[in-house]
C-alpha cells in the first residue's frame, strides 16, 4: 500500500450504527491512498470487533483507550499514532462525500500557508440545511458554527477564509497540529476546535472552509446529557477567553466579555442558569492553569491585534450550535 497522503481518526464508544457508515465513507473515498485510525474510547474488545470485525481493508487500524475520555483525548492519541502528512477529525455520527479527501488535499496542497480546511457540513437529517461551515468567535469570545440551519444556497462561492474548522470534520496540516500541541485535553469537548483554530490564528496561521468538501452530520448522536454538554459549553467559553485574547482585546471589550459571560448560552434546547454557574466556577477553579498556558501561547503571537480582531465577529449568534 502506498503511503498514506492523509489520516482520518474517528473516536468513538461503538454505541451506534452510524459508525460503520462513517468507517465506509471513509474507505470508499475516491483517493485510495489514506489511512484511517478509529479510536476505541473505552469499550470492550468485544465491542468493537462486533461493530466493526467485518473490515478487512488494510488502510484501517483500531486502536483503544482503557476508558472514555469523550472527545479531545482519543483524537489526540489517534493523530499520535498515525501517519500522514495532513490529519483529520470525523464524528461516528458523520460520514464524507466520496471525494472528500481528494479535495481536501488540493486545497492544502494550493495553499501552503493554510493550517486547516474547513468542510461544509450539511444536515444528515435534511441535506438541504447547513450543519456548519466553519466555526466563528465573537468579540466577546462566544463561539458557533457559522450558518448553523441556513440553506445550502445562502453559501454562494468558492474557497474562503474562515476563523476555524468545526471538529465533526475537520482537517490540519500535521506540521500546524504539532505547531499548537493539538486539542487542549482540559476542555474535554466542545469549542476544542475553536480553542485550536485560536492558537492556529495567533501563528498566522489561515484557515480555509472549501464547500465542495462535504460531510453529512446527524448530530445529537453521543450519549451525553444536555446540562453536560452546557457545563462544558460555559467553562470553555471561559478558558477560550483567558487562554487566547490578547491583553489589548481583553481591555477594550472586558466589560462586553464579563456580560456575555454572565448570560446562559442559548441552546438548541434551551439554557440554564444552574449550568451556567456550575460552568463558570469550574472555569474559575483551574483558572491558574490556563494562564500559564496563555504565557506560552501570547508570547509566541505572530498576528496582530488588530488584523485578529477583523477576524471575530461584531454579534453573536442567536442559538449556540456546536
């Protein structure tokens, strides 16, 4: 087998179906040369041999973790033992156009100053609506996919910046995944990708959504509660902020970034005061660590403030979908 031009980790905890579809969407890409790392999150062996023992392309590896870690940590472990020169994430709930991977390449191979390539992402559930394409920051660090629920027509266009990738399918150039330290395992899921596209951004380095890569996402689909997922949406939100935005920023908008943080982020499902303040004390409570990561991370800022803050966006979204 020739040598794999690009490696596609899927973690999962082999609790649905969907997984073999997003492990064949995988192996049927129309670039055969690609290897794809599967991330057994904690689950038996049995498990996952009765999901997937069936596989027998040799582009496919199982690797296992003795226990779930959720998101961050399974993908970092997958990206360490793969292979490629680009790498990518993908949902067990999603699964890509057939010539997804080839068009990812391209793109990274036509833009060498490129860290990640953004996927259109579109509903599953109904192929005519955004899921995302891309993900983008407020000025007041407030984080969402960008046209969550829009029409596939209201992205007219070719290849564009965006502020970052959304992790249900996304890919990095290896040398920029190493680059930033890949996912920050402390925010465990959610507004990881954007933590990471944040760190990429203060490199210089550009991210770029290309439509015609195409992914299909269900959604919903990890058996994680509601008040879970809203705890870790307001404790990321926070370290998102005391991790990444210049001091300049911090000052002029700290009064913007205190009320927004003071506010429920509005869900699919609603919000919650009790998971707001549950959020923010566990953001404060290893507060210290995250400023010692923002030492590191400010000190080797390569944009300036001003090109950064043209990138994030003067409003919120209505709904935070990620």
């Amino acid at each position: 087998m020739a040598s794999a031009r690009i490696s596609i980790v899927i973690p999962s905890s082999f609790r649905t179906e969907m997984l073999r579809r997003s492990v064949r969407s995988v192996l049927d890409q129309s670039m055969p040369d690609l290897e794809l790392v599967v991330v057994n999150n904690g689950r038996s062996a049995d498990v996952a041999a009765s999901m997937l023992g069936d596989f027998s392309d040799p582009r496919l590896r199982m690797v296992s973790l003795r226990r779930n870690s959720f998101f961050c940590a399974p993908v970092n472990y997958g990206v360490s033992v793969s292979t490629a020169p680009y790498v990518a994430t993908l949902n067990d709930d999603a699964y890509l156009d057939s010539h997804w991977a080839e068009g990812v390449v391209t793109t990274f191979e036509a833009n060498p100053e490129t860290g990640s390539v953004a996927s259109l992402v579109v509903q599953a559930g109904d192929p005519t609506l955004i899921d995302s394409a891309g993900s983008h920051v407020d000025l007041w660090g407030r984080a969402s996919n960008r046209l969550w629920g829009s029409p596939l027509d209201a992205l007219a266009g070719g290849v564009r910046p965006v502020f970052s990738v959304s992790s249900c399918c996304a890919a990095y150039r290896r040398q920029a995944w190493e680059a930033v330290g890949g996912l920050d395992e402390d925010f465990t899921a959610y507004l990881e990708d954007v933590d990471l596209g944040f760190r990429m951004q203060l490199l210089g380095m550009t991210c770029l959504l290309d439509p015609s890569c195409r992914a299909y996402h269900y959604g919903s689909s990890t058996p994680t509660s509601s008040s879970y997922k809203a705890f870790l949406i307001e404790r990321n939100h926070v370290w998102n902020v005391v991790k990444n935005f210049p001091a300049a920023l911090l000052k002029r908008h700290a009064l913007s970034i205190v009320k927004a943080n003071a506010r429920p982020v509005v869900l699919q499902n609603g919000s919650s005061v009790r998971t707001l303040l549950s959020g923010k004390m566990a953001a404060a409570a290893l507060c210290r660590r995250m400023l010692r990561k923002r030492e590191s991370i400010q000190r080797s800022r390569r944009i300036s403030v001003a090109a950064l803050e043209s990138l994030l966006m003067p409003t919120s979204p209505p709904v935070c979908k990620l």
